[in-house]
C-alpha cells in the first residue's frame, strides 16, 4: 500500500486554483446562478408573454429582456459593492466597480470561491427582482418610463436592503433576521414596489382590466415549469457551499410547492367547481415564494405546513378579500403580484420565525444562539425567549421593507413622470405592441409583408382610437379637392379591390367612403381606372354642391398615385390595357376633357386616402390623420 500523500495534478494549488479555492462549490454557484437566470429568461419572458393579451405579448417579454441587461450592467458598474461592500452609511456599501481582475479573483466575503462567482450569482437574484416587479404593470407602462425606472430602483432600493438583510454589517443581519434566499429582499420588495408602481403608473384600459386572457396557457405552463425547476438553484445555491444543508433547501422547496399548488386548486374546485390552471400557477408560485426565507433551515413537516398556508391564505387575499374590496381594486396590478409575492413572502418571512430549526440554523449561519424558531422555544422552555425574539425580528423585517420600498417607489415614479409619462396614451393602449415596438407576436407573414389577419386589427384599433378626437376646418385655404386609392385584390376571400377616397375642404375631411369594387380587376391599372372614374362623378357631384354654395374656385383637383392609369385617361388610344374596360368607366375620359376637374399624380406617402384601404404603419396612419384635419381637443369642464 503507497503511502505517497501528494495530491493528484488537477488537485495541487497554484495560481488559479489557490488554496482557499473549492472547485465544488465554486461549480455548483455558477450551476445555480445560470439556474435561477432562466428563471428570468426565458421562464418569466414566457410566463409574462403567454400570459398576457395577444398585444402585449412582446412589449411584456421586453421588459423582461431589458430589466435583465440593464441590472447586469449596473450590478457590475456600482450596483454589488453597494450591496456587498465595504460600508458607507448604515444601510449602504459604498459603490464602487467590480470589474477589476485583482477584485474579482479574491475570495469572497461568504464560500470558497472568488468575488466574480459571487457578483454573477448575486446580478441574477437582482434582475429577477425588477422583472418581478414588471409583472405589477404589465399592459400600459410607457416602456421609457420603464428604461428608466430599472436602473434607479435597483440602487436606490434593492441595494438598499440587500445591504441591510444579507450583508455581515446590515442592520437586520446584525438583529438576526432569517432569510434564506431572498423572502424578504426579493419577494416582499417586488410585491410591495410592483403594488406601489401600479398605482402611480395607473390602471389599463377599462376594457383589458374585465377581460385580460392569456394568449397562450400552453407557453404559460412552459414559463412556470422553468420557473419552478430554476428554483433548485435559487434556494439550494444560498448556502454558498455543497452541503447537507443545500440538499434539505431544494428538497423543501419542492415539497412546499407542490403542497401549495395542490391546496389552491383544491380551494378552485371546492369554490369554483372548476380545476384552474392559471390558479394551479399561482399557486405554484406562492408555494416558491413562502418557502424562499425558510428553505434550508425548517424541517420536510414544516415544509408542507408552509405549502398548506401558501396555498389557502393567498388564495383567500387574491380571490375573496381583493375582489370585494373596492380600496384594492383602484390599483391595477396585473400579474397580482401583491398577493403572490408580497403575502406570501411576508407569510413566509412569519413562519421561518415559527419553524426554524436550531440545528439546520446553526449548520446555515454557524451559530443558534440568536436563531431559534418560537415553536422550538415553546419545546424547550430555557429558550422561549430566543423564539419570541425572533418572530419580534422577522416582523421588524416587514416591516422595514414596506417602508423602504413604498417610500423609494413613489419617488421614482414621481420623479420619472417629470420627464416622460410613466403611462402609454389610451390611443397606444388601443394598439399595444404595434403601438410601443413596431412589432407584434402573433402577425401573418407572406410575401415578405405582415398580411391582413394581422394588421388590420391594429389599424381597426387606430380608428377605434380616435373618437376623442375632432374634424377641424380652417386652417387652410377655402379649396376642395379629393383623393383616392385602392389595394389591389386586398379581400383575401373573392380578390376583389378595395377602393377608397376622401374629398378635403379646408384642410378637414368632408366626405370618405371605402368599399369594395363590384368585380375582381386583372391589373393594378384597371383598378386604379375604375376609382378613378367611380371618384370622379363624386368630385363632379361635390363641385355642384360647391356653387350653389356661392363658392369660387376655379380648378378641382383629383389626386392618385397611379401614373399609369392617369395616362390612360389623358390618351385616346385604346390599346391592350384599356380594350376590356367597361364602358361605363370610361366617363371619366370625357370629364377630363371637358376640364371638369384635373387629374394629378402625388407621391404615395403624401396620399392621404391610404387611410381608407389599407392598414398602415402607426406614423403613416399620424400622417393621414393630421392632414384630414383630426385633432384631439381637451375634454371641456362644465360648472354649474
């Protein structure tokens, strides 16, 4: 038997592997740090995509997108070493980079593993946080008000109390709060910032508050299940180190979000007559939340008891108390994510201080004496005071971060509604995605171009949008003239075209139509002919309404963008373009001969009769709208 004690190659220090360094344990930080990031992308940009109205679908996944980039930059920049730092004031680290290779090989404060493991599994607890909080106000907040509110709430709040729960000389850490992996700092702060920013934010529209489905259930159910696997590294990557005490967190948590999940649908069933599974994932979530203080320090009994709770007490607060009481019902909080995230964190902030193990606290923190749940005190009389201490504790946690997080919100929100509104327009509220990005999730392609299933929606939305606005004439010259257009074969069922016009005096609309032509036309040509002629008899009609008006004006103009066809019209020659014209179109030859009216060619982005035939782009449909003279007028206030 050899008694030769070196070490095997891969297992001798040197530069890159020093002493203090554990290979283990540095693995399986980066496995859960990676794990709880697809918490974020893509399990919530799913979750908040499929769960949304079908115009929401994107803008909800960019945010999520977003929040997440923009946390990781400012984590790196100033964000950790306010959090985790050398300590500036009595909640704060003094902010500072954590880009420097000298910084970010050194051990870290907690695990054997460097500062740089430590930074990128931190960055992923805050930006899930922030996209947390995007839940609250999904469906109408400006997405730049959004830019702007992630990075200043994750300094001025999450850091905050990052600093203040988890850091060594944080306050609350000093006092001995129990917080496994982030009840209070993650759970508690977004249900309670989300809560507070819907309020300033404002509701959706009356219309998507009665009715908002999810658009897909199926990729709903696809977010959630990501969401709940990525959290065998959210709690079992807390103890910082490959331990029986890592395995006991994700055990736990598995087993208190089941119990939950089960209880809520149950509760469903029981008061619903129906099996939900939009409830069976809240309830799979306030299951994950309530758990999240606790997990590694109570007992697999405790566990279900906690899943028992996080199952029924939110699902009274969501489905009973919020919807009989009207107080609650004047914030919008779309993903309610007061009640799965705020309740259930503070319940499970309340119970950690109930069912905390002194034997699994002193194996998570390395001491008991100031961390003995009161149910354990009550078993052992010597210490009831230890426990009575630490439930006083846990509720001073909530307490504090309410505080913190109501406060800091509100002024954020005031001060970002001083430089945009932290609210879309009703106009773009109508509109959704097409509205906020240019894009949309669900649109039909073809032919390299969004198809009409898709965009017409979006225009129909347009023109449902303007009924606060006003007609509007004089602020041009006293002048009649028309305009039309047509979309070639644009009914998808018979190909027949669509025509449309729109006659304007001084510089407002005063008569539009559009409709379908009566048959399917073989050339863009011939189409354009027929509105020419079936518009021209309308001008000639307006032009003798005109007169007897006793107004003057000396030309009618007409106004298309098809060169061809008014070629057509200024040339006799019948060729092969012309022969299978109907007779009965070709008056218009002779009006134009008889100078009843001109005939000219606009440029199509100056035609303002698009509007009449076709779905159009949000700046072009602006365009149409100013130039017919619709303007939206400040509502009147009447007083008696």
């Amino acid at each position: 038997m050899s008694n030769d004690t070196t070490f095997p190659s891969n297992l001798v220090p040197d530069e890159a592997s020093p002493e203090w360094f554990n290979k283990a344990d540095n693995a399986w930080q980066l496995s859960a740090a990676t794990l709880v990031g697809l918490q974020s992308i893509p399990g919530l940009m799913i979750l908040y995509g499929g769960g949304v109205k079908k115009k929401w679908a994107v803008n909800s996944a960019f945010m999520v997108l977003y929040a997440f980039a923009c946390v990781l930059f400012c984590w790196v920049t100033w964000g950790y070493r306010m959090s985790f730092g050398s300590k500036l004031l009595p909640f704060w680290g003094e902010a500072n980079v954590a880009l420097d290779q000298n910084y970010l090989l050194e051990q870290a404060f907690l695990g054997k593993f460097p500062n740089a493991t430590m930074v990128y599994f931190q960055s992923v607890f805050a930006a899930i946080t922030l996209i947390l909080i995007a839940g609250a106000v999904l469906g109408r907040m400006n997405f730049y008000a959004w830019m702007m509110f992630v990075p200043l709430w994750l300094t001025f709040s999450y850091t905050f109390t990052a600093f203040s729960v988890w850091y060594p000389a944080g306050f609350l850490a000093k006092m001995g709060l129990i917080d496994y992996s982030g009840g209070y700092v993650i759970h508690l702060s977004s249900g309670v910032a989300g809560y507070t920013a819907a309020y300033w934010v404002g509701p959706r529209l009356t219309k998507d508050r009665e009715r908002f489905p999810p658009n897909n259930i199926l990729l709903m159910l696809f977010g959630a299940g990501l969401l709940w696997m990525g959290w065998t590294g959210f709690n079992g990557g807390d103890p910082y180190v490959v331990s029986t005490d890592a395995s006991l967190a994700v055990l736990n948590t598995h087993i208190c979000t089941a119990t939950s999940l089960l209880t809520w649908v149950a509760l469903d069933i029981i008061f619903f007559r129906k099996a939900s599974v939009i409830g069976a994932v809240q309830g799979m979530i306030t299951g994950l939340v309530c758990i999240t203080p606790a997990a590694g320090v109570v007992q697999g009994w405790a566990a279900i008891i906690m899943g028992l709770c996080s199952g029924s007490i939110p699902w009274t607060t969501m489905m009973v108390i919020h919807k009989n009481s009207e107080l609650l019902q004047k914030v919008d909080d779309t993903m309610a994510v007061l009640h799965t995230h705020a309740i259930a964190g503070s319940l499970g902030g309340i119970l950690t201080g109930i069912f905390a193990e002194p034997k699994l606290n002193r194996l998570f923190f390395g001491a008991s004496a100031h961390y003995i749940g009161l149910f354990y005190g009550f078993d052992d009389k010597s210490r009831i005071g230890s426990g009575v201490r630490q439930i006083g504790v846990q509720f001073i946690g909530i307490l504090f971060v309410v505080v913190v997080n109501v406060l800091t919100t509100s002024i954020i929100c005031i001060l970002i509604r001083r430089v945009v509104p932290l609210r879309m327009s009703d106009e773009d509220l109508e509109i959704g995605d097409d509205a906020a990005h240019g894009e949309e999730a669900y649109a039909i392609w073809g032919n390299g171009d969004r198809q009409e299933s898709s965009i017409y929606r979006g225009s129909r939305n347009r023109a449902a949008s303007t009924s606060s606005f006003n007609l509007c004439f004089g602020n041009n010259k006293p002048v009649l003239d028309g305009y039309i257009d047509v979309d070639m074969a644009g009914d998808v069922d018979s190909r027949k075209s669509t025509s449309g016009y729109l006659m304007k005096f001084a510089g407002g609309a005063v008569s539009w139509q559009s409709r379908l032509q009566k048959y399917v036309a073989l050339s863009t040509t011939k189409v354009e002919y027929i509105a020419l002629s079936k518009r021209g008899k309308e001008l000639s009609w307006m032009k003798k309404f005109f007169h007897e008006l006793g107004l003057v004006q000396e030309n009618f103009t007409l106004r298309c963008d098809g060169q061809s066809a008014i070629h057509l019209n200024k040339h006799h020659t019948f060729h092969s373009r012309s022969k299978h014209i109907e007779v009965r179109y070709q008056w218009i030859r002779d009006a134009m001969e008889m100078k009843l009216f001109v005939v000219e060619k606009i440029h199509i982005d100056n035609i303002v009769s698009d509007m009449m035939t076709k779905p159009l782009p949000r700046e072009k449909f602006k365009f149409c709208r100013k130039e017919v003279g619709l303007v939206e007028l400040p509502k009147l206030k009447f007083t008696s």
